[in-house]
C-alpha cells in the first residue's frame, strides 16, 4: 500500500489550502457558461482561460488545485466527453508543471480530479436537495460514478489525479454508493491509489445542520470512520456558518482529514441559476480561520469565491501555523 500524497503533504503543511471557484473565475473573464455542462466544456472551447485559473489559484497559495471536470456525465462509448475529461486532466498537469518549474520555490501541489454528484447532472441543481436517491435506481447511480472513476484512473495515465474530490455530496446514501464503487476496483492494494475525499452539501433548519438530505453530520462521520478508503470527509458549496457549524459537530467524533471549502454565503437559486449576493459574509481570512480554529485540515473556497479570497486563507494558514506551532 503507498503512502497518501495528501498525508506526506499534510505533515510538511500541518494545514492545506484548496483552490476556489474554477466558474466564479471564468465568469468574471468574460465568458459565458450558460450551458448544461457549465465550465466542462471551457476546457474544449478555452483551455488557456482554464490555465490561468489554475495558475491563479497556485500563485496564490492553493496546495491543491482542482481540475475542470464537476460537470462531466460519461455515458458508454462517449468518446467526446472522456477527451474532455482527458483535456481537462491534462491541462491541470500541465499548469502545475509550469507553476513547479518557473514560480513554485519548492512548494508542492496535489491535483484532484472535481466528482459532483450524480444530481449535479439533473436539471434544477439537485445536488443541493439530494431526494433524488430515493427515485433514482442505486445501479444508475453506481455507473455514473464508476465510468468516471475508471477513466480518470485509467485511462488519463501520467495525467491521472493524487486525489477524487466527491464534492457536494448532498446524501449519505450517495456517499455509500461511492465507497460501494470504490471499494469493487481494490484502490488499496494498488501502486497508483488516489487520496478519497467525500465533501458534502448542507443546510440548516431550525438550528441544525443536515446533510442537504437531511442526513445528521454524526452520521456522515461514523461513514467515514468505518472506511478504509475514504482519507477525508467534509462540507463544501454551503454557507461559512452552516460549514463551521457541521465542522464543530464533527472534528471530536473522528481522526480523519476534515475538508471545508464555503461558498461566499450568496445564495443560488438552480432554477434561474441565478445567485443573490448577501452582504453579511465574513471575509475569507475570517472564516479561514474559524475554520482552522474549528480543526479544519484543508480549507478553500466553492461557488463564488475567487482568487483574493483563496490568499486570504492561505496568509491566515501561515499565521495560524506561527501563532500556533
Ligand atoms: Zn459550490
């Protein structure tokens, strides 16, 4: 069994940094992503813009950037869509190379392949509801995260990712198919094993934070405890409040790696797919360091956060490190 990237990472670190929002960037450069694969196909249409972000987001401290590939949905014999997935892939190895050689000073960068969820997929932004477990056969959603899995490892080769980041997982359920999938393709006992990461979706009502389900975090946690393949376990695309507070629930009640990257706190809207900017959010340096103080291990940002925010967090990582050795 080799050792975890993101372990050997962690321990010259004590804390990460994960990038922020590869569309949010996009965006504000000018283009439009007004389709039903959002940013995925940018990495088609406009693999230099794709670059830069990633570029961006090393430049300003992400230890781990993430590739351009939330939207894909690889169907059998879709060789359009595992090009893409290829480009994609190739295109964040290639950023990292430049930023390794030329800028770096010596400081490492991991690479996660971005897994949405199965409701990413489905109109109205279902990852953010997650009932479509109980509608949707376990099989169909086993295959749809088994196609990409097995691509991404592989077939993409030297371009492979270090690390499968689930993210905004909004079920536990989900997650169980995913460790189920995992599981079947032996990842322990093989020479280029990924670090697993599952990040979920929540909200809050009447004071407690549940998966976007309705799932209880203690849950999610006792999940990821008993899995071996699973390194980290997490919240991500929800509001800094709602993330810190299923972080306080869940960094007594396990050992492994906690990841928590907020949204900005606006609030999204799937059916016009519209966001509505809330003016009480905190800066990111602010909630970074709630969120170390908290016993986050990886901190970035999601939906809506750009480059100023991910070096927010990285100067209170390195002030929290000095403060607290
Ligand atoms: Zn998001």
């Amino acid at each position: 069994m080799k050792q975890s990237k993101l372990s050997v990472l962690l321990n010259k670190n004590v804390k990460l940094v994960l990038d922020g929002a590869m569309a949010t960037e996009l965006q504000s450069r000018g283009h439009s992503l007004d389709t039903k694969l959002w940013s995925f196909p940018m990495v088609h249409d406009h693999p230099n813009s794709v670059r830069d972000v990633h570029m961006d987001y090393m430049n300003v401290g992400s230890d781990i950037i993430t590739a351009c590939t939330y939207q894909s949905d690889l169907k059998p014999e879709d060789k359009q869509t595992e090009q893409m997935m290829f480009d994609a892939m190739k295109i964040i190895h290639l950023a990292k190379q430049q930023y390794c050689t030329n800028q770096s000073n010596g400081r490492e960068v991991l690479i996660a392949a971005s897994m949405s969820s199965f409701g990413a997929n489905m109109d109205g932004a279902q990852e953010y509801d997650g009932r479509y477990v109980d509608e949707v056969d376990d099989e169909t959603i086993s295959s749809f995260h088994g196609r990409k899995i097995r691509y991404l490892l592989e077939k993409c080769g030297d371009y492979a990712p270090d690390i499968l980041l689930f993210e905004t997982i909004p079920s536990l359920k989900e997650a169980q198919i995913i460790q189920d999938v995992l599981s079947k393709l032996d990842l322990i006992n093989k020479t280029k094993q990924p670090d697993v990461l599952i990040s979920f979706s929540c909200k809050e009502e009447q004071g407690i934070v549940t998966t976007c389900y309705g799932d209880k975090i203690e849950e999610c946690i006792a999940f990821a405890n008993a899995s071996q393949i699973v390194q980290g376990v997490g919240v991500n695309c929800s509001t800094p409040d709602h993330t810190l507070q299923a972080l306080r629930i869940a960094r007594p009640l396990t050992t492994k790696l906690l990841v928590s990257y907020p949204n900005n706190g606006d609030v999204y809207d799937g059916i016009n797919k519209t966001w509505s900017h809330q003016n009480s959010v905190m800066s990111f340096g602010d909630v970074a360091s709630s969120l170390f103080d908290a016993g986050a291990d990886i901190v970035g940002g999601c939906c809506r956060t750009c480059p100023n925010d991910i070096n927010q967090i990285y100067n209170t990582r390195n002030r929290f490190l000095n403060e607290k050795p």
